[in-house]
C-alpha cells in the first residue's frame, strides 16, 4: 500500500513537472531570437518604404492639387498605370472587371480603334486596390482614396518584399544571411527607383508580381525542406496559391509555370541519373502548379474557354514526364537507357516546337505552344517592335551592375558560383539548391535578354550577396575581436585583437556594400525635381521618379476630354492617333478612343500616318483603318455598304481597291515581301502585311482621287460605318525616334541596317564643321594616321532629308520651319524661343484638314515643355491637331468696283494660346475670286500681300475678318456640322468682300530741328517735290507735286505695297520701296535728307605706289560731280593750287566725279579719271582722285593693194622701252570694210596684223609690223 501511495504521488510529481514545463513552452511560443528577427524586419520593411516613398510624396510631384479627377490630379509614373487607372474606374463604374478579352472577357473599344484590344489584364492587382481604397475613402474622398492607394500599393508591396526573402535566406542558409539579405532590399537602386522597381506613384504590378513570385518560391523551398509529407504537400499547395496569385495578377504568368515546370524536368532528369527517384521532386512541383492553375481557371475560362491554354500544357508535359520518371523508378531502369530515351523525346518535341513556330495555326490543340516555340527559338522578345523599345533591349554591363550598386551585382556571381554550384549543388545535389540554380540562371537569361527584367534580379542579388556578407563577418569573427579588446583594454588590447582581416571586412562592408549603395538609394528615392537641391548643381542623376511626360500628356488630354464630354458614349467619340507610347493616357485620362496604344496595337496606321508626305496621303490612312474596321465586323470582307461606296467615287477600279484590303499579301502589285531600303543596300527586311496594305491603299486613294474626293469619301465612311478618326497628337519626343517611324512602317532602316535611306543619311563632322560622308571618313582612314583622324574630332549625326521635313509628324508639331532652321537650332534648347522672336512658330501652318486645337502651354504657371531629349528641347510638349472636312468658303474680293489681287487665309488662333495660324491660303484671280477650306471656330479670313526684304519673305495684313458676327449669316462662325460636312448641312458659303481704298498724303519738309517728324512753323516745307508712287502688286504708277506747304497726296489707292520714291530737281531725295498703304487714311512725311561734304585731292600718281603723296597733287583739273541715276551733272570746279576740291550741300545717292587735265598746247584732254562714290546721310567723305593718261583715238583701214581686208586682228603691244605709258591692246577690223577704231593709252606701241586665207586649196597669208608712237 505505501508502495502504491508513493507510485502514485511520483505520477503526481510528473505531471506537475510535465504541466510546468507546458506553461514555460506556452510563455516561450516566441522567443527573444524570434522577436528580435520580426523588430529587424520591421525595421527594414520601414527603411524600404521611407526609401520608395518619403521624398516622392513630400516633393508633391505626383499631385496635382487643382485636378478634379483622377487622371487630372494624380500622376503616376510611366504608361502602364494609366490604363490600371482606367480598369479601376470602370470596375467601380459598371459593378465588374471589365475588358479580360479572349471568348468570354470583351475587348475594351477604346483600344486598338475601330478594331477593339485588350491586354487581358487580369483583376487582382486592381481589385486589391479598389479594395484598399474603399477602407481609405471612410477618412477621405473617394477620388483621393484611390489616389492615393494607387500611389503608396507598390512601394508597400516592395517593403513586403522583405519578408520572403528573409525566409529563403533563411531556409537555403542561416538566420545571418536572412538578415544580411532583407537588410540589402532598401540598398538596391533598382528597387527603390521608378521603372520597374516598387517606387511610389509607380502602379504597376511590378512590385506586386515580384512580391507574389518570391512568396511563391519561398514556400516551394520550405516543402522541399520539409520531411513531413502532409506538411510539405501543404506548403506546396501555399506555394500555387501564390501561382494562382500570379495568374491573377500579370498576362505573362507562364513565366512561374515554365519555371517551375522546368525546374521539375531538370531536377527529375538528375534524379534518374543519380539513381535517386523521390517521389517529391513530382509531387511538390505538381501540387504547386496544379493548385495555381485550379485557382486561376475561372479567369482561363473567361479567356480561352475551353481550349487549352499553356499553363495546361505544362501541367501536362510535368504530369507525363512525372509518370515517366515513376515508371523508371519503380521498373529500375538504368540511366543509360533512360536518359537517352528522355533526351530522344525532348530532341522530337524541340524540333515541333521549332516547326510551329512561325505558322498561322488556328488549330486549338496546337496553337497556344506556338508562344513557348517562338520563345525560345526567338527570345524574349522577338517581334520587329520589340528592337525599338529600350525596355526590350539588353542593358550594358556598367548599367547592370550600377542597378545594383557597384559589388552586388558581382558578389551574387561569386555566391552563386561558390556556395551554389561548388558546395551545394555538384557536391550534394540539394533540391532546394538544384530549384535555386534554376531560378537563377532562368533570371540571368531573361534579364541579359531585356533590361525590363533587371528588376526580377533584385531577391537573387540580395540573398546571394547576403551570404557573401555573412561569410566575411563569420570568419572575420568581430565577437573574438571585440572579447580580445574588452579583456586586454585599451590601445593595447585593440593592437593584439584588431587584425588585418577585420579591417578589411569592415572596409569592405563599409566602402564597396554600404556607402555606395546608401548614397545609390538615395538618389533612386529622390525625384528629379529636387536633385539639384539634394546633391548639387552639377549632379547627373542615374535614378529617380520623374512624372514630367506625365503631367504634359495628362493636361493634353484633360483638353481633350473636355472637347467630347457631350457624347456620352466613350466608344462613339472622335478617335486619336499617335504613337502607341501614349494610347494608355489617352483612353485613362480623355477617355477617348485611340487607334494606337501600348498594348503595341495599331502601330502600323500611326506609323504611316507620321510618316505620311502630304494631308491626301494622311486621310487614305484614315479610310483604310476605318475599312479594317469595317472588315473585322465582317468576317475579313468588305461589306456592301462600303462597296457601293467605292464604287461611288471608283467605279471600274473598285475591285482593285477592294483586292487590295482583302488580299494584301496577293493582289497584283502588292508591295508585300519587298526588301525595305534597297537601293541603300538593305537586305534583312521585307514589307509586312499590314504594312503593304496600307502602302498599296493610300497609293490607290492618292493615285485616284483629288484633295475634294479623298475628304469626301473619308465624311462617307464615317457615315457609313460610325466611325471617325479626327484627332492626331504628336510630341517633342516622335521628332527624336523619327526612323522608328520609317523602320514600323516599313520604309526605312537608318540606324537598323543602313547607314542611309529616303529619310536620313548618316554623315561625320569635324571640329571647324566640315562634313564628311561615311566613304570619305573611309577614305581619310586610309590616307591619315590614327593620330591625325583623332585630331578632327569627328562625330556623327544623322542628316535628314526632305522627307523627313515633309511628313505630317513634322508639319503637325514643328510647322512650316525650314530645313536649314531646323537643323542649325532644334538641338539648341532656345529652338522655341528662337520661332517666337521671329513670330514663325505655327504648328500645322499651310495644312487645310489638320487645324493645331491644342498647343501645350510654355508658362510659369503650367511650364508643359518636352524635356526627354535634344531635339526640341524646351518646346511646347505636345501638339494636337483636329481635322475637318472643311466648310467651303467661296468668295470675291473688290476695291473701287475692281477685283483685288490679293492673298488670302484662313487663320485659327489655337485654343488657350495667341498663336495665329495660317491654314488654306490662296491668292485671288484676275476677277478676284477664291475658295478655302476653313475648320469649325472663329476662324478669321485675313488678307495679306507678301513682299520681300531681301530673301526674307515680309507679310502685310490689307484686312481681318472674323467669323463672329450674330447678325450675318454667312460672316457667323463656322459650326462643327459645316466643318465636318454633316449631311443635310449646306457647308458651302459665299462671301463678297468689298474693300476700301487707301489714301495717302504727307509733308516734304527740311528737319531744321533734326528730329525727324514735321514740326509746323519751325521746319521749312519743301515744294515742287515730285512724288512717284508704284504698285508692287497691281503695277499702276502715280505721279503727285507738293505745293508750297510741301504738301502732297494719293486718293483712291488699292490697299497695297508701294515704292515711293521723292525727287527734287532730278535727284532722289527719299526711296522706300516697300511702302505698305493699308485701308483708309495713311500718312507719311518725308524729311529732306542731311546734306554732305565731299572733297579730297586730284593727283598724279608718279610713282605708281596706287596713294597720293606729296607733290603729286595737280591744280587747274576740272572737277565734275555727276548723279549717276540720270547722269546729270550736279556740281564742277577747278582744283586749288594745291589740288584740292570740294562740293557741298551733296545730297545722300551714288554720284561719279569726273576729273580732267587739258593740254595747255592743243587744249585737248591729257589727262582724266572717274570714280563712283556713294554719298551718306550728313557726312564729310574724304576722297583723292587719281589722274591717268587719256586715250587717244587711232582709227583706220587694213588694206592689201587697195583692197580692203576685212576681219584683220590687229596687236598694239606696249614697245619694251623705258618709262613707256602705252598699255597693249587689240581690235579686229570690220567684216565688211577693213575699218577698225581704238583708243589707246599714249606711248609707244609695236603693231602687228595676221590674216590667212583659204582659196581653191591654197592658203594665202598676209602680215604688217610696224610701230606708233
């Protein structure tokens, strides 16, 4: 019994003991290690955060506080957020998550116009935001709710980032590293920075997806490490949650089924080399991409329907190759049949793949392989597109490490390659190592094929760079250190303990890791705008927000919106056109259809368009995308609507326009499979099939139809099929990308292939501004050495050619600015400036159809300038142009009863601006009649005659007549039905213009006072003044005399550009020979000019030194000056006994003066000289005359016995003797007469005369010599 007692009291004990060491376990759940890790990542999560967020919101560079709407008030960062805007609104609006696209989903008809697009975007990534949104809109409105969920979502999301990637650092090595690499997220510039990195005001799903993917990956590598089968099936399953998640959230989600699905491929092919089958290198794979793939079928569904998808696929393919390596397992067959068996089927399967690549497959089974084929026989990207954008392209190395600051980048290589592939992976063939590898060379791939990608290194650099951390600071051992220090103490005790390893590891750290990568996150947290403030002047960013292109397109587009408002439906508005770059501002922001946009549709018709040569060639490409239209609606064929219409205005011909649109590829003629640039030597592109179409079309139109015909067949199809294209927008930046234009559309490959084609020619420049051809710089290569062609300092630049000018994106944002302008100051940065000092900025100035509507505004307070690149730096950002049919102005144009030759304009003053510009400009007839195209608005018709000052062409404006009168019909403003030819709509006007007569009078007086105007009783009126008035344009001549109040005057007058020219006694005292007289009275008084003083010396020049010097000056000279214009004589005197001669009171003109010496014996003329001067206004010229022989005349008859010989060339040559004046000279005797007549210098001269003469075959020679002195 006591034995039984005491049993039971040591139960007793147990249990207490058992039950107290339960209590401690339940106190110690989370220990102190634990909660220091969650303190550190909080703590990073908040750096990170700071780092994305803090200086972007603080800066209110993304907030515009006076928008009204979203897109008005919010800006966000990059294109990509705006049509998650746009998704979000709707979603809000209509109750649904709209436009998923495929079977089910629907396109959104603002995309892609007429045609309809979507990018298939799916919802969680939005409907997560909206969610947010509406917690937030209880403490704020709804619009700012949105806002600014949109605005801080992926800066939280990439904080968040942080806890994943702790874990897989934790999990692949030890706590440290875990640390060491969440505390690297907030040092990566990448991470930090707009782009594709978790920046605030950058919503996109970035961050998000990156977030989902390494959550993913996290616990894919937790149920790898797991040993319970049932918890490490659970994990797997968390896993394809997060795989559901991606697919849920980004269109390009094959991305983590390939991936993992290639991991299982690769880790089972190991297996069965190793002899080493478990079964949870399939099951774990499987149970993550089959639980992703349960919850993302409802959005499969939406998408594909039923047809299988490539997610599917993959299953698929992991399934049987999963069954296939079982199979293996389990019958124990050797890996040296099994692995060539596998490799066999993987070789048939590639080469399929590589079969289907580039077939048009409409089978459902086959079809949806084609993406994986075209991946990886093609890249990433592989479409022609695809080299135009930057994203697409492959980074250089220095940008790729300087992403991530100047070690990381090289430390996760080292990490990589030693403790993944040495230690872990070909010593022990760890599963999560094997997984690891993958991820990262999967990465590395895709990041060294497109830069876009560089972001998705962020976590692998991280972690492998953390571990790199963790393994200097472990064997550096800083705990030894600091003991050692602590127990010797002071100097002494840091002497023995501080070795040379440890300051290098902090050196390390300090210098390469963490400063650098302190000051390269700083500068992605800081944004653009206060750079200068932040880090100085001088400072080139390499990082950091910018939402400038935003804040301009936002604001062209608010304009928009508010042009449309009234049409409710958004599908039935007036469509936009641009590069596709801008579509997403244009459907978030106006609201508007757009032919382009991002989602890379409708590049082929903005690219045309850009590059379209004339306003005819524009508008075919109009009618041909509202045919594409028009087809997609029925079933690839025009419909009889649109057929009866091209019979209209085509008859016979329709069917070849019609085979054209049906048969792009076949028709005869096509331009399809041509080589691009030829004749420069291209060879590697060929037209593509919408390209050709659109060729072929607006060849067809243009070929066919006049300007009238074309418009009126474009208003038809409007009708026709509802559908309209008016708006067209181009910016600074499309001047800069121009041959991406040309290379899209299929007309050119400068910069892609060739060194030239019709747009550019690639040309050097040297230092002094000689250029060079590309074969002449060859050509210097072989002649120079290397160090005289480095002297030249030759760069390149592309020349543009007259095509360039001419295109409809250089006349819709530049205007009608000359090639040699352009070329000289577009580059300068005061471009803008430059056109407005000179009044010449007039975008869309000299097209009829194309009116500038919207001019982005230049202000303090709205400073919309481009600012991306070189060329048009600082001009006015964006340029819309509207166009219009036109309303038909027909009018005649008279004065006194008479038709008016005159040109005329009609002008439009663009919205919110004091730009006039000048659309359809004419000049009248002979009757003077006209007809102009004029666009809806107050339009003004100014008259205006052009003359020119020098080469400069100078507009005179006769009349301004603005279309804004209430009480005359035909003079009220041109309504958008009459602009757009509306039916039913007389859009036809006539205008009788009846102008007044000009009047002209004035005084000629002598300023006595000097300054300039008339002042009565003090300036003397000058008389019998002729007045001479001529018509530049009209060429009538008018003659008036001033009285004696020196008054004169012209009545009845044409408005126009005169020469007036005042003469007194014969001499031109005033010429103005352009004299614009406008309607009405016009003054003008003309004062006499100052008079001048000419005087100098008549000498003769002894010494032959070409100046007068002393004692060569000669007196007793006559001394006449005569006005060269009539000749007559104004002045004479005789010079002074010391030469001298002076005329006064000589009016301003071109004067001669005359000198002449007489022989005291023969009293003929000895010796003469005439020279011009042109005298000024109130001068004293200064000028010597000097005297030369006077020649004599000799005259006389060839002769031959009496006989005339005629056509005798005679030589008088200057006798070589000393002091000799004669200067030689030659004439040839008349044909007729033998007579022959010169004057010659006096001298001594030794005469010579030829002539031979063919007769009867025998040739007879005459000859003299003999001398004249």
């Amino acid at each position: 019994r006591a034995l039984k007692v005491l049993k039971q009291q040591e139960i007793s004990k147990r249990a207490h003991i058992a039950q107290s060491n339960t209590k401690r376990e339940e106190k110690k759940i989370i220990s102190k290690k634990e909660l220091s890790t969650v303190f550190f990542l909080s703590g990073i999560m908040l750096i990170t955060l700071f780092f994305t967020t803090y200086f972007n919101y603080t800066s209110g560079v993304a907030i515009n506080p006076d928008g009204t709407t979203l897109g008005e008030k919010y800006f966000f960062s990059g294109t990509d957020p705006y049509y998650n805007m746009r998704l979000i609104e709707k979603t809000i609006e209509t109750g649904h998550y709209p436009y998923l696209g495929g079977v089910y989903g629907g396109l959104d008809p603002l995309l892609n116009y007429p045609l309809g697009g979507s990018g298939g975007r799916p919802p969680l990534f939005n409907m997560l935001t909206i969610g947010i949104s509406k917690i937030l809109s209880l403490f704020m409105n709804p619009i700012d709710a949105l806002g600014y969920s949109m605005q801080f979502l992926p800066a939280v999301y990439g904080a968040l980032l942080v806890i994943p990637i702790y874990f897989i650092g934790k999990r692949l090595f030890n706590r440290r590293v875990g640390l060491f690499a969440a505390l690297l997220i907030p040092l990566i510039p990448i991470h930090i920075s707009s782009g594709h990195g978790a920046s605030y005001a950058l919503y996109d799903h970035d961050s998000f997806v990156l977030l989902i993917t390494v959550t993913s990956f996290m616990f894919l590598i937790m149920s790898f490490k797991e040993e319970n089968a049932k918890k490490s099936t659970l994990l797997a399953m968390m896993a394809g949650v997060f795989v559901g998640a991606m697919s849920l959230t980004w269109v390009a989600a094959r991305y983590i089924y390939s991936l993992i699905a290639l991991y299982a491929v690769v880790q089972m092919i190991i297996d069965i080399f190793r002899s080493k089958i478990n079964s949870k290198s399939i099951r774990v794979p499987l149970t993550a991409l089959v639980t992703g793939y349960i919850i993302a079928f409802p959005l499969y569904f939406v998408k594909y329907g039923l047809k299988p998808d490539l997610p599917l696929y993959l299953i698929l393919i992991v399934a049987g190759f999963g069954a296939i390596y079982m199979l293996i397992g389990k019958k124990n067959i050797p890996w040296i049949i099994s692995i060539p068996s596998i490799a066999g089927i993987g070789i048939v399967s590639l080469v399929f793949l590589y079969m289907i690549r580039d077939i048009n497959i409409t089978n459902l089974i086959i079809s949806p392989l084609r993406s994986l084929a075209n991946t990886l026989f093609g890249g990433v990207y592989h479409s022609k597109v695809s080299r135009t954008i930057a994203e697409a392209m492959s980074f250089g190395i220095s940008k790729t490490i300087l992403s991530f600051g100047p070690a990381l980048y090289l430390m996760a290589w080292v990490a990589f390659v030693y403790f993944i592939l040495w230690k872990r992976l070909i010593k022990k063939w760890e599963t999560v190592v094997v997984f690891f590898t993958v991820w990262f060379l999967t990465d590395m791939y895709l990041s060294a094929s497109a830069g876009r990608f560089l972001n998705d290194l962020v976590p692998l650099v991280a972690i492998l760079s953390g571990a790199i951390v963790d393994l200097i600071i472990t064997k550096t051992n800083y705990k030894q250190m600091l003991k050692g220090i602590r127990s010797t103490g002071g100097f002494r005790g840091i002497k023995k303990s501080v070795k040379l390893l440890h300051v290098f590891g902090i050196l390390f750290v300090a210098l390469l890791v963490i400063l650098p990568n302190v000051f390269l996150s700083l500068d992605a947290a800081v944004p653009g705008i206060e750079k200068r403030e932040m880090f100085g002047n001088n400072y080139s960013a390499g990082f950091g927000l910018g939402v400038h292109t935003e804040q301009y397109w936002a604001n062209a587009f608010s304009w928009l919106r508010k042009q449309n408002e009234n049409i409710s439906n958004e599908a039935d508005r007036p469509a936009f056109i641009s590069w596709w770059d801008y579509g997403f501002y244009c459907v978030a922001v106006a609201k508007n259809p757009t032919v382009a946009d991002n989602f890379q549709e409708g590049i082929p018709p903005a690219a045309n368009l850009h590059t379209a040569q004339s306003e005819d060639e524009a508008i075919a490409v109009f009618i041909a995308r509202l045919v594409q239209g028009d087809m997609k609606n029925n079933d690839g064929k025009i419909s009889e609507g649109v057929r009866q219409i091209f019979e209209k205005y085509f008859g016979n011909n329709t069917s070849n326009l019609i085979d054209i649109f049906e048969n792009p590829k076949g028709h005869k003629n096509s331009s399809y499979g041509e080589t691009v640039g030829k004749k420069y030597g291209g060879k590697k592109y060929t037209v593509r099939e919408e390209n050709a179409l659109y060729h072929d079309a607006t060849q067809f139109l243009t070929d066919h139809l006049n300007d009238n015909q074309i418009n009126l067949l474009y208003r038809d199809l409007q009708i026709e099929t509802g559908k309209s294209i008016r708006y067209y927008g181009v910016e600074g930046y499309d001047m800069n990308i121009f041959n991406v234009f040309t290379f899209l559309a299929d007309k050119g490959t400068f910069g892609y292939e060739t060194r030239e084609d019709d747009y550019y020619k690639l040309m050097y420049m040297d230092a002094n501004g000689r250029t060079y051809t590309v074969e002449q710089v060859e050509n210097l290569t072989k002649m120079l050495t290397k160090q005289q062609i480095w002297n030249l300092h030759l760069r390149n630049y592309a020349k543009k050619k007259m095509p360039f000018f001419n295109s409809m994106a250089y006349k819709v944002y530049v205007g009608p600015i000359d090639n040699r302008t352009y070329d000289r100051y577009a580059s300068t940065g005061y471009f803008y400036q430059l056109l407005q000092l000179n009044h010449i900025y007039a975008p869309t100035e000299g097209l009829k159809h194309f009116i500038a509507e919207y001019i982005s505004p230049v202000t303090k307070e709205k400073p919309m300038y481009f600012d991306r690149a070189r060329e048009c730096l600082g001009m006015p950002a964006v340029v819309i142009a509207k166009y219009y049919e036109g309303a038909v102005l027909n009018g005649t144009i008279t004065c006194m009863n008479r038709p008016m030759r005159v040109a005329v304009a009609v002008v439009k003053t663009t919205d919110g601006t004091s730009v006039k510009i000048k659309h359809d400009m004419r000049y009248t007839d002979n009757e003077g009649k006209f007809k102009l195209i004029a666009p809806a608005g107050n339009i003004s018709l100014v008259l205006y005659y052009i003359a020119y000052s020098g080469n400069r062409p100078v507009e005179y404006d006769v009349k301004e007549i603005t279309f804004n009168s209430t009480t005359d019909p035909q003079f009220s403003p041109i309504s958008e039905d009459e602009a757009t030819r509306r039916p039913g709509i007389d859009y036809n006007r006539t205008l009788n213009i009846t102008i007044d007569p000009a009047n002209l009078e004035g005084i000629v007086f002598d300023d006595v006072n000097g300054n300039g105007s008339y002042d009565a009783g003090i300036d003397i009126p000058l008389k019998d003044i002729q007045i001479v008035l001529k018509d530049n344009i009209h060429y009538n001549s008018y003659l008036a005399i001033t009285n004696e109040s020196g008054y004169y005057n012209f009545t009845n007058l044409f408005p126009s550009v005169y020469s007036l020219t005042a003469t007194e006694n014969g001499i031109d005292l005033h010429k103005n020979e352009s004299l614009f007289l406008g309607i009405g009275n016009n003054t003008y008084n003309i004062a006499k000019p100052k008079t001048s003083i000419v005087e100098g010396k008549v000498y003769l020049d002894s010494n032959k030194d070409g100046t007068y010097d002393t004692g060569e000056e000669i007196r007793d000279a006559e001394v006449k000056l005569i006005y060269s214009k009539t000749g007559k004589e104004v002045a004479n005197l005789t010079t002074s006994q010391d030469g001298e001669f002076r005329f006064t009171d000589v009016i301003p003109g071109s004067y001669t003066i005359n000198a002449t010496l007489l022989n005291n014996t023969t009293n003929a003329i000895a010796y003469l000289a005439s020279e011009s001067i042109d005298v000024g206004e109130n001068q004293t010229i200064q000028h010597n005359v000097s005297l030369e022989l006077a020649k004599i005349g000799v005259s006389g008859y060839t002769t031959y016995n009496g006989n005339p010989l005629t056509g005798v060339k005679i030589k008088f040559n200057a006798a070589p003797v000393e002091n000799n004046t004669a200067e030689s000279a030659s004439v040839t005797s008349n044909s007729t007469t033998g007579f022959y007549s010169i004057k010659l210098k006096p001298g001594i001269y030794n005469i010579s005369a030829s002539l031979e003469v063919s007769q009867n075959n025998a040739t007879t020679r005459y000859s003299y010599s003999g001398t004249l002195s």
